[in-house]
C-alpha cells in the first residue's frame, strides 16, 4: 500500500514563501545594478598600492609570494595568494586584476542582505544592501585591485555568524563557521583583528551581565582557536606593527578625537554634509554604550554592531595615522545595517506619535523624497563620474614615454614609492631604466621596514646627484625627473625632493616641464615631469607637451 503524503501551504507558509522569491529578485536587481555602476571605474587603472600587488603576487612559487608580503607589505598573505593564483590563471592587464575585488564587492551586497535580515529585518537587510549597491565608497573599492572588499565580506559573515551563533541552541556549526572566517580575515587585513578583539570584548561583558544566550565555554574555545591559528604570523604582525607607515605624517594624541571623527564619518554613505551627520551619529553611539552599561537596554544584536563598531572606530584611531581612510571599509557594511535599523526606529516611532493620516503620507514622502535627492541620486553620480580620470598620473606619463621613444634617458622617481606604478607600467609597454629617490635600486620593490631612515640621511641628495653624474659616464644624456605632487605629501619627504630638485634645476638645463592630473577621490597620485639635459652640447628631442 502506497501512501501519498501532500503538503499543505498554510497562509503562513505562502506568505514566506512569497517574501522570500521578493527578497530574491530584489537582492539579484541590486547585484546588476551595482556591476552596472561599478564598471565605469574599472578604467581607472592602478595606483601604486595596486601596482604593488602585482609584484607581490607575481613570483612563481607561493613561499616567494609570502616573502614578497612580509617584505613590501603591511598587510597579511591571504589577499595576495589569491591574487596569485589569478594571475596565473587570467593575466596580468589592468582590468583584469581588478576584477576579484569586483567579485568580492558584490558578494558584499548579498552578504550585508543577510546580515541586515539577521539582525533586524528583511527591510533592513534590503535598504542596507541597496546602500552597499550605491555607497561612494562601496563601489570605489570595489575596483580596488586590493585586500580591501574581501576584507569587508569577511568581517559582515563574522558579524553575522556570530549573531547567528548567541541566537542558536546548538551553537556548533555557526561558531565552526566564525572561527573559520575569522582567521581567514586575519590573514587578509590587519584591521580585522581590531574587529575580532571588540567581539572578544563584547562576549566578555555580555557574559559579565549574565547574558543567559552567551555560554563562556564554546565562545572561549572559539576565540582561542582563532588566536591559536594565527600565531604562527604573530612575529610578521609585530614587525608590521612596529614600521607603521613611515611615509604618514604622525597625528600628535591630542589630535586623535579627530581622528575617532573621521574614522566614524567614513562609514557614512553620502558625500555631502558627512561633518554635519557624524555629530549625531557619535551621540547615538555614546548614548547606546551607556544604556547599555547601564543595563536599561537588552544585549540586542543592533548593540552587538554598535559596540564593535564603536570600538574598532576608537582602536583605529588610536593605533593609525590614516583618519579613517581605507582600512576603514571593513567595517563599513556593518555600519549600513545600523544606520538603516535606527533611521527605521526612528521613522516607527513618528509614525507612532503622529496621528493624522495626512501627516504621515507627508512625512514617508518626504523621508522617501531625501533619500533619493540625498543619497540615491548623488551616489550614482559620483559612482558613474569616477571613470573620467585616472587614479595616478603615472598611466597618462608612461603612455607618452612609450610614444616618444627617446633614447639614452635616465628616469629618477620621487618619492621612490612612486616605483611599483612606473614598474607595473614600463612592463606593460616598455623597458626603461628608472630608479627611485631615496632607494635607488629596484624601487617597484617597495619595502616599509627601514623608508624614515633612509630620508633622514644627510648626503641623500649629493649621493643621489652622484649617482646621476655616474649615468652621465655610462652615456645617458636625458633624465627624466618624475616627482609626487600629492599635496599629502610628508612633510619630510617633499623637503628633500624639493632640495634634489632646486640642485637639478641648478646643475642640468630644463627642457620640458608637463604636470598628469589624477582623480581625488581617495588616494591620489598627480605627477610632474621634469625632463633635463644632463649631456653638454646633448640635442633636445621633440615632445608634445601635452599629457
């Protein structure tokens, strides 16, 4: 005898259903559109954080590569593997080696879909995700040929497994999940251990208020067996740690709640009146923490992202110069979740206290009228505007080198961490000879450990001007001085650049001088090129001056 069983939709279960083919739909339009946007900027070829992928990632074995990255890097290996591995696959051309950033970036909008549905709701999860889709910043890095939007789907499937694992009985397969993402994060981005350490801190007072979904036995097993996997890179991590950025201006301490500021302002999703929407949102997150301390709050998931937002805001701005710039990023979508959670709150709770039915049409109009005029439009501008300019001018530069073909030229990069873009593109095209100031050798290597002492140097300029004179000897009767003109510029730096340049312009004839723009948004690399005869009696080739 056979028996059939049918299942039976109740209402419930059609709902669900329907809810969840909507948010499918909603969630792959969102994927198209952010591709769509992201394409225009992925002709905005590399820069020198870029190019210095690239020769991370383009020795042969992976025991190179992972040298390479100790050496040239601040970063971990795991980023850069991968990159290798693609580079064997697919190449080495510029858009090429932006398209795993690309993967990962759109991987981030599904992921931040999640983590917003998690933690609140699937409107959240939905505004959240389409915020990802049309965020400057989102879609910028997204064509970042860097650790940077892998880093950030790391750090949402963190949150979000760890949320997942405080909520769940059988806690086993979402902390395995965490604790494999986790580590893998730290092997990525080193910001990703700010992360982790505020989830470690948060776990620990969550346990302190005797958080009775909290367990002290898995959680510890889970955060040790992150520390256990990676400390055989601890020693690198130090070292790393130690160099710092060198080529950054130093921020005094007493400057470092402007740093917090940034930090905070970065996470932002607009690109108008940040300065006046940080305030509020640092008021809110202040205000949390001491409800939360004060136990007039429930341990919600939204505190959860609150309080390791807040501290990885706090822990970066303590520990870098960089005002919450790129390493910032990571944290980014976890920032869209609770912005849309609480701009969601807030909107239920007017609604609430409003009694009139006109009143609240007016008010969603409204609301719905700003978010477009404010956030939507603007950000799909800025998104679609980011391909009209290069990222550095060094693209713009080699291309003239390769049209002009002039022999028997010498080229001299300043700063020298100008060498990884030059390198990356003189191997595209063409064979030149170019060395760097301060490190003469090699520059497309660029190696932090060591770069301040180099420019503390008294003779650096005359051991540079000796150098050129031995070029002179070898029969080069053209150097091609290509200087930063970033106006962020050390302070160091541009004084002894400044120096070398006054003591060419004192020696050697100038014969050209040609300024290539680059695009502002983020880290720019404007060059100038300065071409002088360093042969007596030597004859000026014909250039065009222009760019």
């Amino acid at each position: 005898m056979v028996i059939f069983k049918v299942k039976l939709f109740s209402r419930s279960n059609i709902s669900e259903l329907f809810w969840q083919r909507r948010d499918r739909y909603l969630v792959t339009g969102l994927i198209l559109l952010g591709f769509l946007l992201r394409l225009p900027s992925l002709r905005l070829g590399l820069w020198r954080d870029e190019a210095s992928t690239y020769f991370d990632a383009i020795p042969s074995q992976l025991g190179e590569v992972v040298k390479t990255v100790i050496r040239s890097e601040l970063n971990p290996p795991g980023f850069f593997l991968i990159m290798h591995q693609w580079i064997q696959w697919f190449g080495t051309g510029e858009i090429v080696l932006k398209v795993p950033a690309l993967l990962f970036g759109l991987l981030l909008i599904v992921a931040t879909y999640w983590l917003g549905r998690v933690v609140s709701s699937r409107t959240t999860g939905l505004i959240a995700a389409a915020i990802t889709t049309i965020a400057p910043t989102a879609v910028y890095y997204s064509q970042e040929a860097r650790p940077y939007t892998l880093a950030a789907l790391l750090a949402c499937l963190v949150v979000l497994l760890y949320c997942k694992a405080i909520d769940s009985v059988d806690k086993r397969q979402y902390l395995l999940g965490f604790v494999l993402c986790a580590s893998l994060l730290t092997y990525v981005q080193y910001t990703g251990l700010l992360l982790i350490v505020s989830l470690a801190v948060v776990t620990v007072y969550l346990l302190w208020r005797g958080e009775t979904r909290v367990r002290l036995t898995p959680f510890a097993f889970a955060f040790g067996a992150i520390f256990l996997l990676f400390t055989p890179w601890l020693p690198v991590f130090f070292t790393h740690l130690h160099t710092g950025t060198p080529w950054s201006n130093t921020t005094p301490w007493v400057l470092r709640s402007r740093l917090f500021i940034d930090c905070v302002a970065f996470t932002i999703p607009v690109m108008r009146l940040r300065s006046l929407i940080v305030v509020p949102v640092i008021l809110a997150l202040g205000v949390g923490a001491i409800r939360l301390f004060y136990h007039t709050v429930r341990s919600s998931h939204i505190v959860i992202l609150a309080a390791s937002m807040g501290l990885v805001a706090i822990s970066e701005a303590a520990l870098s110069n960089n005002g919450g710039g790129r390493y910032m990023f990571l944290i980014t979508p976890i920032a869209y979740v609770l912005y849309t959670h609480w701009t969601i709150t807030l909107l239920r709770y007017l609604n609430r206290r409003t009694y009139r039915h006109r009143i609240r049409s007016v008010l969603r109009i409204a609301v719905l009228f700003l978010f477009l005029c404010w956030m939507v439009f603007p950000n799909m501008l800025q998104a679609i505007s980011f391909g009209d300019i290069a990222k550095s001018g060094v693209r713009s530069l080699s291309t003239n080198i390769e049209k002009w073909h002039v022999e028997q030229a010498v080229y001299l990069l300043a700063p020298d961490y100008l060498g990884p873009t030059f390198g990356y593109y003189a191997a595209q095209t063409h064979s030149v000879p170019f060395y760097g100031f301060a490190r003469w050798d090699h520059p497309e290597l660029f190696t932090p450990q060591g770069y301040a002492e180099l420019w503390k140097s008294p003779t650096l300029v005359a051991n540079v001007k000796k150098r050129i004179q031995d070029e002179v000897q070898k029969g080069f009767h053209w150097l091609f001085f290509i200087k930063d003109t970033t106006p962020a510029l050390n302070t160091a730096f541009s004084n002894q650049i400044d120096h070398l340049l006054s003591e060419l312009q004192h020696t050697y004839p100038l014969e050209l001088k040609i300024d290539y723009p680059s695009s502002d948004f983020s880290d720019p690399e404007a060059v100038s090129l300065y071409l002088f005869s360093i042969k007596p009696h030597g004859s000026t080739p014909i250039l065009s001056p222009t760019p």
